[in-house]
C-alpha cells in the first residue's frame, strides 16, 4: 500500500525559512523518532524546489559518508552526490537532505562551509538525543534554523481524517465565547477520545485509516515504543532510562506531587540523575512538568528542576503503555475506552493530553504545589501559563467539575498575579463568574 502523506503545520514555517533565509541558514528538523521528519523533508523537497538529493544516513554506504571528511573541495562532493543519487542539482534551486544527519556527524559539521557556498539549500533531520551523542568531537555549525517536529496535534489529526472544518469553528466558539451546546459537546470529546487513542503518530494514524482496527493500531503503538525503549537503553546501558520511561503512566496515576525515582530505582540518588533525565528530555519522547516555586510571569526564573512530573509526548503511545501488562491492547478496551465506560479512572490519561496540547502550543509545562498554613491541606494547580504580564493556572477533571478547590486557593492567594483561569473537563464551554470551563478538546487552542 501506499505511503500516506500527512499535512503538517511545521509546513508553512519551512517555507517561511526557506524564502526569509534564502541559503544563510541549514534547517535542522529535530524531535522524536517516527514523528515524521523525514517525511515532512522529502515532501517539502519535492514541492518547493526543482531537484533534490535525500542522503539517508542510516544507510548510506561508507564512501559516501568519507566524502565529508575532507570538505575542501566542495566540487568533487557535488559531483560524487549527482553522480551517486543520478540527479541533477541545479544552483539555488535544489535543496540536499541529510536525513539522520546523526550517523554522520562530520556532514553536520560541513553545514558552515556548505552554507557559505551558497549553491544549494540544506535540510538536516534527527532525534536530538542522537544528535547530541554523536557531536562531542565536532565543532557545531552556528548556520543552523531549527524547527521541532511534535507528534500530529489534534487539528492535524482532523486533517487525517479529512476534517478541515471542525477546529476552526471551535476556535471561532472560543473566540466569541460561545457554548456548542450538550449534543455537540458528547459527539466532539467522542472524536477527542479517538484521538487519544490513536494519537498522533503519523504511522499509527496511518494504520487506523487503512485498517480501521485498534488493536492493529496498538500493535503499531508498541513498535515505537519498544523502539523507544531499545533507544534509552542504548544512552544508558543499565537500563534505569528505560525503566522510568515505562513507570510514568503508573507514577501518574499514583496522583503524587512529582515523579518519584527512588520508588521507580530505590537505590538511586537524584543528584546522580541529572545527566540521565536531560538526556530523556532531549529525546523529546518525554515531556517535563517543573514545579514553579513562586508561580509569576517568567516561570522558567522559578522552576524547580528537582521537582517535577512527567508525560508522554504522545498521549495514544502513553495509554498503550498504561496497558502494558497484556501483550496487545484489545479491540474491546478501546471501545470502552472510547465511550468512556471504562471504570479505571482516566484523570491521568487527560492531564497527559494536556501536557501534549501545552507543549505542542508552545508552552513548557510548569505546575504549582502549596500547602495551607496550617499543614493540614494540599493543594496543587495541574499546569500554569502566561498570557502577556499574567499567569493562567489550568486545572483539569475527568469527572465531578462542581468542585475546583485547589484551582479556587490558588486564585484566592496569588489574585494580582491572575488572568484567566481555566477548568478543563468533558463538558460544554461555560463560564461560572471568572472562572473559564473549556472542554478538553479546546485545550490546544489557549
């Protein structure tokens, strides 16, 4: 079967870089194995320029990858890459690809000199974990536009599906505050739930439009999964990357103030871990929740990076995980858990997709812990933004939405510091005094 090719929004910036650029910078498409770098490259290739060479370094034979190690006659490579690939580049007119440009780091090092000769345009893709593995001993090229690639977002998934008309309006709604009604509203977090399910990784969306089957969707799901593992384990041999990796869904659901590594890797010292844990983030198959201390505009000033919560980039990935213990995921499930009539509770499964929808947005992730002043109550603000010199705390409920009272303390005791606040739940868009209720397909579009 065919390759199905998927509309993506990094799209427009690419050609945004291309025009505005105009050969003064290589563009560098990083983030997560299979979220469709590669892909998202050959396809901008084909369309916007008139030739093209894709040199894929997973597999390039051994003379090819040479050629980089001497880039003093840029002649002779251009000749040897035409002569190789059998096509013709043509000056400012042809883009060359160097796809898992971390198999060779000397061609990403080549990129200043490339870049310089001005002939061509340059596209480099990798997972920012190889990447940075594979570049100790070259010196990095400053000639660099990057770009994050993130798993399908919700609108790209309507997309898939041949949607391109039900993200817009709920922006309009949301815009002019209007509510869709209870019919709407079921019928929209029923198509929500599906996308959770599946998720946004362009190979498992492909298998749900060819097959229309879950469980072969979840076969899918744990192919990248394990392929995620087999990646942690390569960074750290003894395997604690992989074991925190598959203990996040569990450490969520254990409704703590952050992730525990000591019940995860009992004899760990967290002192000893920070290497490990960036090197997770930068994989960017894992996404951080810091705790802000002094939760105020400029988060980042107040974060507490040995305090913090941890999410899957890909919500459809992290509820196969969360069913990790049978060998496949059956059809079964999915449908309960597409009608939610699954009795587990799901409220981690919904402030991961929150996590996704933040991130992909453009927010890091910040959540705030207090206690009262007496010590006798907890409480805790699932995600905090900023909106221009104001903070928005978000709290998110799966079930029983009349009760808010960490989102109300929070708003009680930080009043000057507060925009908009917002509930996010399974319900019609409503307003209760200054408090926001935004159904949580909307949570994208903050």
């Amino acid at each position: 079967m065919e390759q199905i090719i998927f509309k993506r929004k990094l799209y427009s910036k690419m050609l945004n870089w291309k025009n505005e650029r105009n050969g003064s910078t290589a563009l560098l498409i990083k983030g997560a194995r299979r979220v469709g770098k590669s892909t998202l490259a050959e396809e901008f290739a084909k369309n916007e320029y008139e030739s093209y060479i894709n040199i894929d370094f997973t597999d390039a034979p051994q003379q090819l990858k040479d050629l980089f190690n001497d880039v003093s006659d840029l002649n002779r490579i251009f000749f040897f890459l035409q002569f190789h690939y059998k096509v013709q580049l043509k000056e400012r007119k042809s883009v060359i690809i160097f796809d898992e440009v971390q198999d060779c780091p000397l061609a990403r090092q080549a990129i200043k000199k490339l870049v310089k000769d001005g002939r061509y345009d340059y596209i480099e893709t990798g997972s920012l974990i190889s990447i940075k593995k594979n570049i100790r001993d070259i010196r990095i090229p400053s000639e660099e536009t990057r770009l994050t690639l993130y798993p399908m977002d919700y609108e790209e998934f309507k997309w898939a599906l041949g949607d391109t008309v039900t993200i817009p309006m709920l922006k309009e709604a949301l815009k002019n505050k209007i509510s869709l009604g209870d019919a709407v509203t079921r019928q929209q977090m029923r198509d929500f739930r599906l996308y959770m399910l599946i998720g946004g990784m362009p190979q498992a969306v492909e298998k749900y439009l060819k097959t229309n089957n879950l469980e072969l969707v979840d076969a899918q799901k744990r192919e990248i999964i394990e392929l995620y593992a087999d990646d942690f384990r390569k960074i750290d041999p003894t395997g604690r990357a992989a074991r925190i990796f598959y203990s996040i869904p569990g450490q969520l659901n254990k409704n703590a103030s952050r992730y525990m590594i000591s019940n995860v890797l009992p004899n760990s010292r967290p002192d000893r871990m920070e290497e490990l844990l960036q090197d997770m983030e930068d994989s960017q198959v894992v996404l951080f929740c810091n705790h802000a201390d002094d939760p105020n505009v400029g988060l980042q000033l107040h974060a507490d990076r040995k305090r913090y919560k941890m999410f899957i980039c890909d919500t459809g990935l992290f509820i196969t995980l969360a069913f990790w213990d049978k060998e496949i995921t059956e059809n079964v499930i999915y449908q309960k858990l597409l009608s939610d009539k699954l009795s587990a509770d799901l409220g981690y499964v919904y402030e991961n997709i929150t996590a996704q929808m933040l991130k992909t947005a453009g927010y890091e992730l910040f959540y705030h812990t207090w206690s009262d002043d007496n010590g006798k109550h907890y409480f805790e603000t699932d995600f905090l933004i900023s909106h221009g010199n104001k903070i928005c705390p978000i709290e998110v409920k799966s079930s029983g939405y009349k009760s808010h009272t960490s989102l109300d303390n929070f708003c009680k005791k930080f009043s000057d510091r507060i925009s908009n606040r917002y509930l996010l739940y399974t319900k019609d868009f409503r307003t209760d005094d200054k408090l926001i209720l935004l159904p949580m397909f909307m949570a994208g579009l903050l």
